[in-house]
C-alpha cells in the first residue's frame, strides 16, 4: 500500500520572478516545475529521429540520445568518460573522490557532462544521493523524472546493493508508458550499460537545477513530437504553458491554480492509454484499459470533474496497474484499489469483477478523503493511502 513521497521545494527558479502556491502544498519553484512539464524540465523537446540529435551507435546497436553533445554508447570506458575533461575525473577533478569504474563515479561524470546537476565529492553511496543532493539545495521527485536527473536507489531497489543502494543517470524518459532509460556503471563492471524501467519503482530522483543543454529524448505525456515547452507570463497574471493538462497533477488546473493550458498541436495525446470512450459493460476480468475508463465514467457519480482522473491513475497504477487480481504477497491487499481489512474484499464476485473493485475503491476514497486528488495527496505524505 505503499505509493509515492512528497514533493520537496527547490530553490526559486529564475525562469519567472513570481508564480502563486497551487492550492498551499507545493513552494512556488515546485509548483512553476510541477505544472510546466511534470517536474523541473522547460527546455526542448525534440524528435529523437532528428539528425541534429547527436547519438552513437555501437557494434551491438545500443546507443542513447544524448543531450549535450558528447555521445555515450554500451559499454562505454572510465577513459573515455575522461576524455570530456581533458583526461581528469570531472572538471578540475571534482569526480576524483569517486572510486572509478563505481556507480557513484558515473554520475557525477555524467551529471556534469550534461550541466543540470553538479554533485558534490562527498555525496556518499549511490543510496545516499538523493538526500545529498536535496541538502545541496536540488529538488527531488519519486514520481516525474526528466532527462538529467540523477536516480538514486535505496538498498534492495531494482537490483540495487541491499547495503550501500546504487545512483545512476536518466537519459530519456517515455512518459506515455511510464518508463525511463538510465546509463549506470557497476553493473556489468567499470563500463557503461543501458537499462529500461518503470520510473515509478522505489527510487527517488534528483532533479536539474536548469535545462540540460541541448534535447532530451522525451516521447509521450506531453503531446509533443517536436516543438519548445513555453512558459508565458501573461497580461492577467496567469501562466500559460502550450502544453495539455491532461498529464498535470490535479492541482495544476484547480480553482486558483495561476497555470492555463493550451493545445500542443494535433498530435496532442487526449486521453492517455486511449481510455476515452465507453467501457466494456462486462467488468469480469476487465482489462486495464477498461478499468480505467470504467473509472473515468463514473467520477461524477461521486461529484468529481475529469481532473481528478489524473491522481487516481497514478494511484492505482502504484498500487495494482489496474489489474483485477494483483494481490499483496505480504499483506493479502487485493484487487485494483487494494481492499484490505474489509469484508467485501474476500467476496468471490468481487475479487473477479474489475468494476466492482473500481466501485468499491472510489466510495472508499470518498468516504475516508473526499476526492482521489486528496488521496494522493496523503499518499504522498504519508506513503500510504
């Protein structure tokens, strides 16, 4: 049951001088991040296809699209890491107090190759990153990476070392399906290798302080192929971002909010996971897609506006991804929302029937939060819902 840590405040961004708390719960830097582009990220947008991306492609074919200029590529060396500063760990060394060839050296090479992040030379094991990187002033976000942030894991973490954690880079960021590609060392030895995950897993990001220099492989979540995230104060005091809101924490468009939306272009994704539309009547071993629009539908029944889809997805694709038989191996939570503790979740028709776990989940967050934007909220402070 556990889901999702607090957003944390940041220093205040110089991007614009003044921009409204979103309804009391983020600082004014973390709220500009939050609702311009998921967290921290107003550079460009590119299509990774474009030739101007500078990109390597390796005798085995894996490569990544960098955003700066200085390709890495499977199986990348410590030397050629410090061929960037001229032969030395880092500008004027300031990687050197990182073994070489460790998880730790890595990021502080590649955090400062790409410009957003400079760590310090004391910032500790790979688990240690992301608490030493908010001391030094950095925001940091469990649930809406960017390109150039640094990924710290706990111990035990996908994979991470039970003792000392694992720190890594983001390198692109998929946000119509969730998943991030990051660059690591230590992994398969003192080389770099490339790896594929969810970006909601445990982990805990370490975000930019500005915009990487050049494009960051971004794909989904925003409507964009191609095209600048913008930010525009404007003559009524509101901000106008030309990106959709649909991948916004409900608070981005609540009553009071200073942010105003607009179309992308007309490739604008509507309806994430294509969940528009009518749900299958059959909730008998609903897919997710249908779960979610089943969902979706029913939101006015409990007196709330489409926006509120927004944090209850997240919600429930932390606790289940929307399938109708996930089970909590330790603690027997079942189901889409996770019932537990209730009668109704060891009843037969309820543990095979999507729409009825949906049923039961949103009277459950109505009765105990008023709406899902609370529980997500309380998720978010507490790690539980």
């Amino acid at each position: 049951m556990i889901i999702i840590g607090a957003l944390l405040g940041s220093p205040l961004i110089v991007l614009i001088a003044i921009v409204l708390l979103v309804v009391c719960i983020l600082s004014p830097a973390s709220a500009y991040q939050t609702c311009v582009y998921g967290e921290g990220y107003t550079g460009t947008v590119s299509d990774p296809s474009s030739p101007s991306n500078n990109t390597s492609t390796p005798s085995d074919g894996s490569s990544i699209t960098n955003m700066q200029g200085s390709a890495i590529h499977d199986g990348m060396t410590v030397a050629e890491a410090k061929a960037w500063y001229g032969g030395q760990s880092g500008p004027n060394n300031a990687c050197a107090t990182y073994p070489e060839g460790q998880c730790t050296y890595w990021a502080c090479m590649r955090s400062y190759n790409l410009g957003g992040i400079k760590p310090g030379p004391y910032w500790g094991n790979g688990g240690n990153w992301a608490a030493s990187g908010q001391a030094a002033g950095y925001q940091t976000t469990r649930t809406a990476p960017v390109p150039g942030s640094i990924v710290s894991f706990p111990g035990g973490v996908q994979g991470a070392d039970p003792t000392y954690g694992h720190v890594a880079i983001v390198e692109s960021v998929d946000r119509s399906k969730g998943r991030i590609t990051i660059s690591e060392m230590n992994v398969r030895g003192s080389v770099v290798s490339f790896r594929e995950m969810p970006a909601l897993s445990g982990a805990v990001y370490v975000l930019p302080d500005s915009s990487v220099n050049g494009a960051g492989n971004i794909s989904g979540g925003t409507g964009m192929s191609s095209g600048t995230v913008t930010a525009t104060k404007r003559d009524d005091g509101k901000i106008g971002v030309n990106v959709p809101a649909s991948s916004r924490p409900a608070e981005c468009s609540a009553d009071g909010s200073p942010f105003v939306y607009t179309a992308a272009s007309s490739s604008d994704i509507s309806g994430k996971d294509n969940i528009e539309g009518p749900a299958d009547p059959n909730g008998l071993h609903a897919s997710a897609q249908n779960a979610k629009k089943y969902a979706k539908s029913h939101l006015k029944d409990y007196g709330w506006n489409d926006l509120e889809f927004t944090p209850l997805e997240l919600l429930w694709t932390r606790e289940s991804s929307w399938q109708w038989n996930a089970e909590n191996a330790g603690s027997g939570a079942y189901g889409i929302p996770q019932c537990l503790g209730h009668a109704i979740c060891t009843d037969p028709t309820f543990r095979e029937n999507a729409y009825r776990q949906v049923d039961w989940g949103l009277q459950y967050i109505k009765q105990r939060y008023g709406s899902p934007s609370e529980a997500w909220r309380h998720s978010e402070r507490t790690g539980w819902y």
